[in-house]
C-alpha cells in the first residue's frame, strides 16, 4: 500500500516583501495536512539578496540569512537545502512572495533571463527528471519556467500578460488561470495556482492552494 504522500516545501525567506509570502505558505501547509500528507520545509543557507521594511516596503541596510528567515515560517523545522534527497518525497511545492524572485533568482532586476541560484536548479532539475510533481504559487512558476522551460511545461502567474510574455521566451506556456483554480499539466506533472497575483484575501489563496495540493496528490498517487 502506497504511503501517505510527502511533500519537500522550498522556502525564500519570511514574508511577501524579501522572502516567502506567509498567507501562501501557511495555506499550502494546512492543506496537505488536512488531505492526508506530510511536509518537510528546506531553503537555501545563502544571504537574502535585500531586506526589506515590511511596515513600509523601504529598502534597509540589514543582512539576513534565507534559512535562518525561512526557520520563522517552519517554527524551526526546517534543513538547508543541500540536504534535500528527493527520492524521500512525492513532489516539491514552492510558495510565492518576492524572495522567489530576488533570492532564488535575480528576475526581479534581470528578468527572465536570470541566473536561478544552484540549490534551486538542482532541485527543480532533479524533481523533473524523477517525475516527481512540482508545484508553485504566485510569482514562484516564473522560476520554474526559467529552469523547465526547455521541456516545454505549462504553468500560470495568473493572468498578467507581462510576466506572461517573460515566461513564454523561456519556452514554457503561461495558461491564465483563476484565482480558485489550479493550471494542471499533466503531462509534465507540474501544478501551478495564482494566489497573490490575483487573489484579494487569504481565503481566495487558500482555495487555490487546496486546488493546487488536491492535484499534486492525484498526480503522484
């Protein structure tokens, strides 16, 4: 019998502004618990690309490191990145928020054609060549599209025709999606939800995610 499915989270940091989106990730992580699986959280041990004011979105002087700040969203369970054995999970799940774009990759000052930090590519590589199922929020499916874009996978950003033109040069299909819904590609097994590109509140985000979390399950049964 086939045990329940487990899923490696790949964080960027703690919050909307310079790592991960918080609403993203907590939604993400009830709902695989509540369907029946289980999660490990990892990030990269690298230093935030910038720290950001969350109170008023101005730049500071501060340095933080990506896995120390993920340690908040994890309550402290959490392991650096270059631990990750794939073949202990059934997918990989990456929330939104802009430490996606800035400490997982540079898009956010270079656009698509960014350098996506090692650890990132390893594993985004590595969790498509095994078949396992990848699933990303928000801003997140921008990464996978630099990194799989080459095989051709299907993902949304939602629908903003910018961001969605940047994922199209990478060879990757951008699909708009509502904010309820999942973007699911079968074929590739990927799974991909708007969240905060479109979403207005949490509770849109977490219908997203369960929509998300409810295909990447049936995808790795």
């Amino acid at each position: 019998m086939k045990r329940n499915p487990r899923f490696a989270i790949i964080l960027s940091g703690c919050g909307r502004s310079d790592g991960s989106e918080i609403h993203e990730t907590v939604t993400a992580m009830l709902a695989i618990t509540d369907l029946g699986g289980s999660y490990d959280c990892y990030a990269p041990n690298i230093e935030q690309a910038v720290v950001i004011n969350g109170l008023t979105s101005e730049k500071t002087t501060e340095r933080r490191n990506v896995l120390v700040e993920s340690a908040r969203l994890a309550r402290g369970a959490i392991k650096d990145i270059s631990e990750l054995k794939l073949s202990d999970y059934d997918g990989v799940l990456l929330p939104g928020g802009l430490g996606a774009v800035t400490n997982w990759c540079d898009f956010a000052q270079s656009g698509i054609e960014c350098t996506v930090d090692t650890s990132i590519n390893r594993v985004l590589e590595e969790a498509y060549k095994q078949k396992l199922v990848i699933g990303a929020m928000c801003i997140a499916p921008v990464v996978v599209a630099r990194v799989l874009g080459k095989y051709g996978v299907t993902v949304t950003i939602g629908n903003d025709k910018t961001v969605a033109k940047a994922i199209e040069v990478t060879g990757a299909h951008q699909q708009d999606t509502k904010v309820e819904a999942a973007c699911i590609d079968e074929k590739n097994r990927i799974v991909t939800t708007p969240a905060y590109m479109l979403a207005s509140n949490i509770s849109e985000v977490n219908q997203g995610a369960r929509s998300m979390v409810e295909a990447m399950i049936r995808l790795s049964a």
